[in-house]
C-alpha cells in the first residue's frame, strides 16, 4: 500500500510523553504550501500493551474530544507501562467546522477506510490512522456520540465483522470493563468503508462508544467515556486500577434494522417516548405536525418492532428519512 503523505512531528518511537501534530498537505490560495494541524500524542514507557485512543471522528461529537483532552492532560508517561496514541480530532477539518463530515471534502471518516494516500483530505486521514497508527496498537477505542442529529444512552458498542478472525483481545470482555450500562453490538457489513473493518484488516480489536449527542458535552456522559477508558487501560495492564470506580453491570443489547423508526413526512416531530423507554410493536412513536398546512391533521408514527428507546432524533424538524429514534433489545444468542 502507498505510504502516507501526513508527516508526524513528534517520533511515535520515542519513549516519554510528545504533543503534536499529524501534518496533513494542504496547498491552498490563503497557505500555497500549507497543512492541516491534526493534533496527535504519544504517550510511551517500556514494554506493554498499546492503545489507539481516537474522538472527532465524526465532528459534531463532542464527549469523546472533551474526554481525550482531559486525559492527555493527565497522563505521564510514568503512570503507563506501554503506549497510547491519542488523536481528539481525527477528522480535523470536521471537528474544527463541528460537523459530521469534513467541509472540505464531504468526507465520513467511517464510510472512507482504506482511504487513499493521495486522495482527499478524509481518504488521506482514513488511510494514516488504517496503515501508519494500527499496525502499531493492540486495540483502537474509538469514542462517538449521536453528534448534532442524535442523542444515545451510554452505550460502549463493537462492530461483529464477518470476516474477522479471532484477536487475542475480546471485544465484549473489553466492553465490560469499560463499564457504559448498555453493550451495543452490531453485525458489521463488508465493504461500507468502516474502521471496524480497517481494525480486521490489522487482526486488532476496535470497541467504540456511542455516549449522549445533540452537539452537547453531557458531563456525566464525558466523565463515563474517561472512567470507561481507564477501565479499559487498566484491564490492559497500561494503568494501575487503584481508585478507578468499579464499572456499571452492562446489559449486551443488539438493534436490527426493524428497529429504527424514519420520518415519513417532512414536518415537525413531537416524540411520545423517552430514552430509556420499554415500547411494544405498534405503540405509537410520536406525531409529525404541519404548521405550514394548518388543515392537514398531524400523523402519528408507530414503533415497527418492541425494545428499548436507545436512541431519539433531538431535532424536531424532519424530513422524509430522518432516523427518529431506534430501539435495541437484548441480544439474542445468535449475534454471539
Ligand atoms: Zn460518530
């Protein structure tokens, strides 16, 4: 595979703790032989596990990058035995624009693995983090929340790809350790351009985290993602447990594609439920109100399956194809 053009400024090799950036080539009218800044660190001393912790993603989600900059404050190199990789920002353009994707180039940085070393500026990230920083880690944790058009429960959450083999890390174990009060699996597809898949491709564990949304930082949520990762790191052996809350009981939970309730028309939507909520197949959702059309009646929306509300859509505007809300159940024992 071609090399990547993002430079690193800090050696990754070194031991002790480096900030800086991941330079990405970026000839523009205002900067002819400029690059973008990703921000990037090393934190590494002796011989243990490592870890690529990454947030920002997806831009407009924010716990992860709040999360990763406190801990990057935190950390020593003497308090870990090993190393961690940490980028808040992965999709730099996007998390500094706050959106999902990058403003530079419509980039998902989840739907763009192997990406490209000489692609746009999202390929060429996808293409870093896949061939420069997994072949050098153990495990990615890969913080995300529902961003500015969804809001989750904590959930910690892990990919099941197809294709995989089997890793000495167990994803669900990790996922325990990480202590969210839910477990979200998902039956990965091949070929949509994940980074669960870039993870297979590198024989590595990747657990990620979808935590709160709305283009907020919920505090509690923040604070889980860090106790979550220093769960995690300690399970691994990288940090010492002594004073780390114990983690909450997670129930494993699953959501099938029935599961996920869609606008049907464009209007304004009143949810009937919250977060947390146990609904039955055929209960109603909520109502899509037209207040441009005042003798059209609202519409209600109906669940098309039974679980728990996981997962709502914070905006009331919709169009026709807007996720609402899903649902997840606990996970059958086929999944596993
Ligand atoms: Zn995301």
């Amino acid at each position: 595979m071609a090399k990547s053009r993002i430079t690193v400024d800090i050696d990754l090799e070194k031991q002790g703790k480096h900030i800086g950036f991941a330079r990405l080539p970026h000839s523009v009218n205002r900067s002819a032989y400029g690059w973008l800044p990703i921000p990037i660190v090393s934190i590494r001393n002796g011989v243990g596990r490592r870890v690529l912790l990454l947030a920002g993603s997806h831009g407009d989600e924010y716990e992860g990058q709040v999360a990763l900059t406190k801990l990057v404050q935190e950390f020593e190199a003497n308090q870990i035995q090993g190393q961690l990789i940490i980028m808040p920002m992965t999709n730099y353009p996007a998390a500094l624009a706050g959106t999902r994707t990058s403003p530079l180039d419509d980039g998902n940085l989840n739907r763009l693995y192997p990406g490209r070393a000489d692609g746009t500026p999202s390929e060429m990230i996808a293409h870093f983090v896949e061939t420069e920083l997994m072949p050098r880690v153990d495990l990615v944790l890969d913080i995300h929340s529902g961003g500015a058009s969804l809001n989750y429960l904590p959930c910690s959450t892990s990919v099941v790809q197809p294709d995989a083999e089997k890793c000495e890390l167990d994803a669900v174990t990790l996922m325990r350790h990480f202590g969210a009060p839910y477990g979200l699996l998902l039956k990965g597809k091949s070929g949509i351009g994940s980074i669960s898949e870039a993870a297979t491709r590198n024989k590595i564990i990747r657990i990620g985290t979808e935590v709160g949304g709305r283009a907020w930082v919920e505090r509690t949520y923040r604070e889980l993602c860090e106790a979550g990762i220093k769960r995690v790191l300690a399970h691994l052996e990288i940090i010492n447990s002594q004073g780390l809350p114990a983690p909450d009981e997670m129930l494993l939970i699953e959501a099938l594609p029935g599961d996920y309730v869609y606008a049907h028309a464009n209007g304004l939507f009143e949810s009937a439920v919250r977060l947390g909520d146990q609904v039955e197949q055929g209960d109603l959702a909520g109502s899509i109100y037209f207040p441009a059309t005042l003798n059209r009646p609202s519409e209600p929306v109906f669940f098309g399956s039974s679980g728990i509300v996981l997962c709502e859509r914070p905006n009331a505007m919709c169009e026709v194809g807007d996720c609402l809300l899903h649902l997840a159940r606990p996970v059958s024992t086929t999944l596993r």
